[in-house]
C-alpha cells in the first residue's frame, strides 16, 4: 500500500522531475517507510512506500528490471502473488530479485500481457512502463479500491494516487467541473469516473486498463464487469445451498486478506459485516485477533458508540480489543485534518471517524480488514425493498424500458440527495447543466445487459458506481492518511459473482442482507447479527451548532467562497438561518453538503 505519481511526455520532451517528486511528497502520509524517484526517456515516476510485503529494501519502488526492461510504481497488495509467483517460475522460467507482490506484477504483464490482470486477486493501481517499446500500461481493480488520479495536458499525462498530488505539480486546470458538481449535490456526493469535482483531473475508472503507445495511442478496456442475472445450473439450489456459497466465498476472501509481512487486525464497529471478519478470523485459527472500536460523545440525544456489541464479539472470540473513545475535544481540529486527506470531497460524517480511528489503530498495527460494502453487495440498504416491489408489481409482461423508467424513478425517489429542478435553486447560472446528468448516469446503467430485476439493477450500480467513490474511497483515504492499509473482504470480486447471482428475494429477507445473515448464523452471536442496523454515529456533525456551524458559516462566507461563487446567496442564507432542517432523503445535512465542498476546496488552496 503506497502512493505514486509520474510523469509521461508524449511531445518528444524531458518530463518535469521536479514536478513529479512534489507530487510524490505529498503522499508521504500513504508511504512513510520509504521514497523512490526514478526518470528515462520520456517518463518519470515517484514512489512513497508503506512496507506490508517484503520489507527489505528489495521492495522498493519504483522498480526497475533491467532484464526486462520494465519498470513499475504500484498501490496495492495482490493477495495470490505467492501463487503467481510460483507459476512464473515454475512454468515460465522467471527468476525474481525479491519476495514482493510488486515484482509478481511486473512479471506477469510481461508473461501474459494486457489480460494478466484477469488472474490478479487483491486491490491495485500502477503504472509500466517498457524501456524497448516505450509503451506504457496503467491499470486500477475492478472495485476502484486503490485510486489513480489523471491529468491530460498537449503531449503530457500525469497521474498520482491522490488528486492533490497532481495539484502539487502545477499547471491543473482548476475551474470547477459542473457535471461532477451536479452529481456531487444529487447523487448523494458520488462523482463518477472519469469526472472529479476539478475540470482538469480525471480519474481511470474501476476495472480498467489504459495502454499508451509511444505514438499516443491510447486504448481504455474494462476487464471485469459482474454478471447479475440467475445462473440456470443453481436453479435448484436451496437457501442452504446458496448460504453455503455465500460463506465458503467470505472465509476465502477473509484469508486472502491476511496476506502480509506485518500483523493484521479488523476495525471492529460490532455489526454484522466487521463481526463475522473476526468470527472466520477465529473459525480460521486465528488467535489474540487486534480488533478497534471507536465511540464519540453524544449529542443531540443521539449515542455516539456501539461498544456494547463490538464488546460482545471481543469476548466471545478473546480478541485483544482497543475501544477508542473520541471527546468533543478531538472532533473540532481533527475535522480539518480530514478534510485536507480527502482526494475528493466527501460528505458522510463518518469520515472524521475513519480518520480518527485509523490514527489511533497505525500506533498498533499496519493492516486492518475493514466490514465496508456489505449492504452494497448483500442488499442491506432500505431502497432495496421498494426496487424489488416494482420488479413484483409490474409482473413478467412489462417492458425492459417500462421497467427501467420505474425503477430510475424509484431509485432517484429513495437515493437523490435533491431533484434536478431543485439547481437553479442551490447553483448560480455559470455552474448549472441543462440536463439532468446524474438522473441520466442512473438510466444508463440500469438499461444496460445483465440484471434482469430492479433489484439486480440498483444492486449492479451500487456495487460498481457509488461504492468506490463513497465508502470505498473513504476508507481509502481516511486509513492512508494515517499511513494504515485496509482491506475489504466483501470487495472480493469472487463474494461478488456469487452474491450477484443470489435471488433477490433471498438477499433482501430478514430485513436485508438475509443470505449473509443467515450464513453469519454459524460463525458469530445472533445478537449482533439481530440488532437495529447501525451506523459509524458521529452525532457533532449530524447536528451543526456551537463551532461546527460557525465553521461552516466562515467557510461559505469566507471570500474565496464569494469570489468562487458555485450557489445562490439566498440559498445559503436559508440554510444559514435554519441549519439542521433541510435533509437530504438519506438525511444528510444539506448545509453540510455545502460546507464540506468549501471546505475541501480551501484546505486544497483551490483558487476560485
């Protein structure tokens, strides 16, 4: 798990050096064990490590084979390196000048080319490059785990592991993107890929590869895309069957994630998803598992920590448990710092929390599972229900088209944080879109092939779009600001293919995720698995008063936020006015929503 930046020159000219270490040596927070600078012909590439795998200096990036002319900068970990790497030698001869997963990489593109990433298991973004060809090969998994940040110039790309470090090297078209801006305040702050919330930075989306020939060719491939419609040979399998599957798929991805030089430990919240990691953890053998909790003060009659169900999986699995409890004291200055470690803006409040946890957690371990994407893959979320209604009412005579309208609609209905015609309202007229562009990004996916239900529809865009540049990148984020790496075992994609081909039905009983529930049933207390769904509470920030609001009154009246002018002054006076009284439909803060952009775009010094 690292950071990397570089340069490619497409023009004939040197790269920027200088250009490419600044951008590197922003991202010292996700590589504080080491550097790496390295330039030939027309690229140049920076690296900061975090040693999970191979700690010797043999690991460092970027590396370089002269023997094979390739050189690699890497984000990651591939959990079956030790097996690719075994079949390389075996099979193909390679001799390796180190025991790191980096190395594997570099390997395998060049014994299978393009299409190895199909046999990579694990997250990864990186880049390499060919001395003979000058060709050069990015990629990012098929989750968009790992980040990797693009801006295109006449004869030049950039790219890094974090869209501030391509601020860093200079020369970023700033001005604000208004399709990203829109779907920034609808689609509940997800801006897709390519979009970011910056004209000038894109990002390579998840599950794609970009190949760059030396003449500038450039040729994008999506390697994985999952399958949500029912598979005729499990036609007849029984809920116990597909429970079966479901957890034979979890242990396996829980234990490729234990893949590591360094001890690992799981972020304990004490529901369903983080307590079943430590329960196969425990069914696997594992014994003294470090497991992290965190509470905060709290606040608006709202409790801010579950301690009393991460306490009972901590007894009952005899783990070494750390709860970590946050007063009103921390949250203030540490809100700022996790702004600044965000690539992008995120409004979910439990940001603050991943940032103060993972500082905490990096003082014990290196590497942590996390329970993130659960309800994304296992349909935990309460619009689940009402997509499968529609699916059930309308009946097996409706129309593709009738079907997808209905289930655009009722998506937008449960999901959208403010409908299109609400903008004129929030946005001043240079920063609008005619068209709804997030409504359309959302028909788009659901008429596409392969999800029969409204159900498998959501389920498809939510695994594929909002959960990476959400929660995903969250996490991402908030742990490698902290120089932590967190892995994700439901973002296996194996869990996936098995969890997409799942009956709807099946996954949403029991009040959702009824399949994993019930597989869950065998590996930890039913009184976590039973409990009112929860969620990382940090009630300061749901509830804008006293610093909180007069932090968020500075920064949308703040003279850079006049000068940048996004929204309607009178817009913001009324929120101003009346700050915890226009939610969003999945409750969020609206004023927040604002706020938190402003934010971002100050702490980044991005100039209106």
């Amino acid at each position: 798990m690292c950071g990397f930046s570089g340069e490619l020159r497409l023009d004939g000219t040197s790269p920027d050096v200088g250009a490419v270490s600044r951008m590197a040596a922003t991202m010292s927070d996700r590589g504080p064990d080491g550097e790496g600078l390295w330039a030939s012909g027309p690229i140049a590439l920076g690296h900061r490590r975090l040693s999970i795998i191979d700690l010797s200096a043999c690991g460092n990036q970027p590396m370089h084979d002269p023997e094979l002319g390739l050189t690699i900068a890497f984000n990651g970990c591939i959990y079956n390196y030790q097996q690719l790497r075994a079949e390389l030698e075996a099979e193909r001869g390679y001799r390796f000048f180190s025991t790191s997963d980096t190395e594997v990489v570099a390997k395998a593109y060049h014994a299978w080319g393009d299409r190895f990433v199909d046999r990579l298991q694990g997250m990864f973004a990186f880049v390499i490059h060919e001395r003979d060809t000058r060709r050069t090969f990015l990629a990012r998994d098929r989750f968009g785990i790992k980040p990797l940040y693009l801006a295109e110039s006449p004869g030049r790309l950039r790219f890094a592991s974090s869209l501030p470090a391509l601020l860093a090297g200079g020369g970023i078209d700033t001005s604000i993107d208004p399709v990203a801006l829109h779907h920034y305040l609808s689609f509940h702050a997800v801006v897709p890929a390519p979009h970011t919330i910056l004209a000038g930075v894109r990002k390579l989306p998840p599950a794609t590869t970009r190949a760059i020939e030396a003449d500038g060719t450039v040729i994008d491939t999506e390697f994985w895309r999952p399958d949500f419609t029912r598979d005729p040979a499990k036609a007849d399998w029984s809920e116990r069957d597909w429970e079966e599957a479901v957890l034979d798929a979890m242990r396996r991805a829980v234990d490729w994630r234990t893949v590591a030089d360094v001890p690992v430990g799981v972020l304990l919240s004490g529901g369903l998803d983080s307590s079943m990691g430590v329960g196969l953890l425990a069914e696997a053998g594992q014994t003294g598992i470090n497991t992290f909790s965190i509470g905060f003060d709290a606040a608006g009659g709202e409790e801010g920590d579950e301690f009393k169900y991460s306490d009972v999986i901590a007894a009952e699995f005899a783990t070494d448990h750390h709860q970590i409890r946050i007063g009103t004291e921390r949250m203030l200055p540490a809100l700022g710092e996790a702004i600044h470690a965000m690539s992008e803006p995120m409004v979910s409040h439990d940001a603050v929390a991943f940032y103060l946890l993972s500082q905490e957690v990096a003082k014990h371990v290196k590497v942590v599972q996390s329970g993130q994407g659960a309800d994304e893959v296992f349909a935990g979320y309460h619009w689940y229900p009402p997509m499968q209604a529609l699916t059930e009412e309308l009946g097996p005579r409706a129309s593709r088209e009738e079907l997808v309208t209905r289930a655009v609609d009722r998506y937008h209905a449960a999901f959208f944080d403010r409908p299109h015609a609400e903008m004129a309202e929030v946005l001043r007229p240079e920063h609008r879109v005619e068209e709804d562009v997030s409504r359309a990004l959302v028909e788009r996916h659901f008429l596409r092939d392969g999800a029969e239900t409204a159900t498998d529809m959501a389920l498809r865009l939510d695994s594929q779009i909002m959960l990476g540049d959400d929660p995903v990148k969250r996490v991402d984020n908030m742990t490698m600001a902290a120089g932590l790496e967190a892995r994700v075992p439901f973002l296996d994609h194996e869990v996936l293919e098995i969890a997409a081909q799942v009956p709807p039905e099946l996954k949403l009983a029991h009040d959702g995720k009824g399949v994993l529930k019930q597989a869950a049933r065998r590996v930890i207390p039913g009184e976590v698995i039973d409990r009112p769904k929860g969620y990382f509470p940090v009630p300061a920030l749901k509830y804008l008063q006293g610093p909180y609001l007069d932090l968020v009154r500075d920064a949308l009246l703040a003279p850079e936020a006049r000068e940048r002018a996004l929204f309607q002054g009178a817009y913001v006076d009324r929120l101003l006015a009346a700050p915890n009284q226009e939610l969003t439909a999945l409750r969020g803060n609206k004023l927040w929503q604002l706020a938190l952009l402003e934010l971002w775009l100050q702490s980044h010094d991005v100039q209106p």
